[in-house]
C-alpha cells in the first residue's frame, strides 16, 4: 500500500516538480557532478546505491561517461519511475536496474570500479554494514562517492530537529561527520574524507520553499491536492530550521579501497 511506502507516487510528484524529472533530493545534475568531482567515470562500471527514480544514474552515464551503471532499490515502484526516465533520456539500455532486499548487496566481490549514492544512505540502520560491503564489491583502488544527510553535534537536542520527525514522514537514521569517518576508515577505507554542505543547502531550501509556496504552488497543488500541499509546506518549513541551526547536514562522502 502506497501508506507503506517512504516515496509514494504524490511524493514522487512533489519532489520532481521541485528537482527535475528523476531526482528525489536537491541539487539536480550538478549536485552529482559535484559529488564525483575528481573522480574519472569514464569506461567504468559503476553501482548506484538507492537509484530512486534514475536521475542520477542517467548523469553518470550521459554527462559522465561511464560504461555501465547497475543500479539498485528497495522499493519496485521507484525502479518503474526509473525505467522509463532512463529509456526516455536514451540511455535505458546501459543501466541494470535492480530491486534489492536491505541487507548484503547481491554481488561479487570487486565487481565495480566506483560505488555512488545520493541521500539514500539515510535510510540504512547499519552504517558500518553497509560500508563493509561497498568496500566489498569495490575493485582494488576502487572509489566509493556518495552525498547523504548527516546529524550535527546539537541534532539530539534541536527542538527543529524535532518538529522536523514530528510533521516529516521520513525514517532518517543519521550518525555525525565524525563518527562517520571513523566507521568508514574501520571498515577498511583509506583517504576518507567528508565535506559538508549545510550551508549550500541551508540557502538553497529557503529558495525552494519560497518556490513552492510562490510560482510552484499551482503546479503542486494540481499534481497532488490542497491537503497534501498545505501538509508539504509544513514539513518544508521544519526542514528549513532544522538545517539553519546545523541540525541536519547534507554531506560528501568520500573513500578508496586499497589496491592490491
């Protein structure tokens, strides 16, 4: 049922009215370009973890040259949104696109020269798990690059934070940049590294949300309904506060495998 799900259709709906066709968090094309700064994609086979509805599995392919994207998800409506961007951007025939279970990825080891995910570690318990296993099914000198929403030192704390929980439907599972390098360095990681983009997105989301209460307000509305538009702005409002006090914080991720 769509009430089970943590991306619904008229989720789906809002957040690509806001981002672009295929994008489920902010930034677009050059968020994921600036994610994979300095890292060379082309020829290389590459897993995206989390794909959502393909937009950035699309840019890896299309803008930055990879040979082949096998992309993955839990949740089978997400991948058919994915599907069809991807066939529609003309580049369906160069990504696998994969439902998955939470849990170990269903690879082989050293199977990819570069791991990439956009703000869908999130939603995974098990830090240290999963970055176990993309070092895993990471070639040798192999790259994991990724974005994901990280919690400040006064997140516990943050009466922004939450309001955020309270009016958000999201289930957000959130460690520090500091104790996030050090899962990732004990998962066998080298040159780990995080580069924060609160600021960034502190501006940004106040510009999104005088869009979506200005000229993207019809166009909302249309595409969902009054309740579902008036219950958005809410949680766009908290999620506003919760990154102007340093509560929430969009982050870069950034680790190589060793060679052998």
């Amino acid at each position: 049922m769509d009430d089970d799900l943590q991306y619904p259709d008229h989720f789906i709906d809002r957040l690509q009215i806001l981002w672009g066709e295929g994008f489920l968090a902010a930034g677009g094309p050059e968020e994921v370009k600036e994610i994979l700064r300095g890292v060379e994609l082309a020829g290389k086979t590459v897993l995206d973890i989390g794909c959502g509805t393909g937009g950035p599995a699309i840019v890896l392919l299309r803008d930055l040259g990879a040979a082949r994207v096998v992309a993955i998800d839990v949740e089978a409506h997400l991948l058919r949104h994915a599907v069809k961007n991807a066939e529609k951007a003309g580049v369906g025939s160069r990504i696998a696109f994969q439902l998955v279970e939470p849990g170990p990825l269903p690879f082989e080891d050293k199977s990819f020269d570069v791991v990439f995910s956009k703000d869908a570690l999130v939603h995974i318990p098990d830090k240290a798990a999963i970055y176990r296993e993309v070092l895993r099914v990471l070639r040798p000198d192999g790259v994991f690059a990724a974005s994901d929403w990280l919690g400040g030192e006064n997140t516990a704390t943050a009466p922004e934070w939450a309001r955020l929980c309270e009016v958000g439907h999201l289930k957000l599972i959130m460690a520090t940049a500091a104790e996030t390098e050090a899962t990732m360095t004990a998962a066998g990681f080298e040159t780990v590294s995080t580069r924060d983009r609160n600021a960034w997105y502190a501006e940004l989301s106040c510009h999104e949300l005088s869009q979506i209460e200005g000229p993207l307000r019809d166009k909302v509305v249309k595409a969902v309904d009054e309740e579902l538009y008036t219950h958005w702005v809410k949680v766009r409002r908290a999620l506003s506060d919760a990154l102007a006090v340093g509560a929430l914080r969009p982050t870069h991720l950034r680790g190589h495998k060793p060679g052998s």
